[in-house]
C-alpha cells in the first residue's frame, strides 16, 4: 500500500494500525486535544456532529495521507489544510524499529 505525502516526506510502503508503541503527540496523552483546540479553525463549520478524520504518521514522524472522509466541501479542505500544517509526531515503533502508522479521531465538527 503506497500512502500519498503530499510532499511533506518519503510514502510508506505499508501503514500500520496496531503497534508496539504507538505514535505520540507531544509529551501527555491530552496534549493532541489541547494542540486541536488552540490551532484547528473550523469557520462556519462550527462543533456540532461527531466526524472521522483520519491520517498516517510516517516513520519520522509527519502526518500524511490526511482525510477527512465524512466531510465535504469547503470545511474538509479547511481541516486537511490545518492538518498538514501539523507538528511532527514520535513515530510509531514495532520491534524497535519506525514504522508508518494510519490513526484515526473522531471529532465534533458542524458541516453547516
């Protein structure tokens, strides 16, 4: 499975869901919450209804192939453009070694 980049680093020849140890954002567990509360502008997308984005932190740590695979328009394009502005991650690990890993975060957004 070829994972598309979006020319922020190398693709991953395959993507994980499961591993040893998982990527990590920052040093706390809530510090992803707390990045998506202060940096993600929602506009007239708004917090209302439950929706999936999804990504994979490559085996340096960048977030790519970013989707947002229940939203549509002008608030996906919005989220995904927020998303690959995001900081690097602690990449995932299996045996020891980096590894690409596909997460996924169910959120509150407001599609109207």
């Amino acid at each position: 499975m070829q994972v598309t980049s979006y020319g922020q680093t190398t693709p991953c020849d395959s993507a994980y869901s499961v591993v040893d140890e998982m990527p990590k954002f920052g040093k706390e567990d809530f510090d992803l919450m707390l990045y998506f509360a202060k940096h993600l502008q929602f506009g007239s997308c708004g917090l209302d209804e439950m929706k999936i984005l999804t990504w994979t932190i490559d085996r340096t740590g960048n977030m790519i192939n970013i989707d947002a695979p229940s939203l549509e328009g002008q608030c996906r394009q919005k989220i995904i453009e927020q998303l690959k502005a995001f900081p690097r991650w602690k990449p995932g690990r299996l045996n020891g070694k980096p590894v690409c890993v596909k997460m996924s975060f169910r959120m509150c957004i407001k599609t109207g």
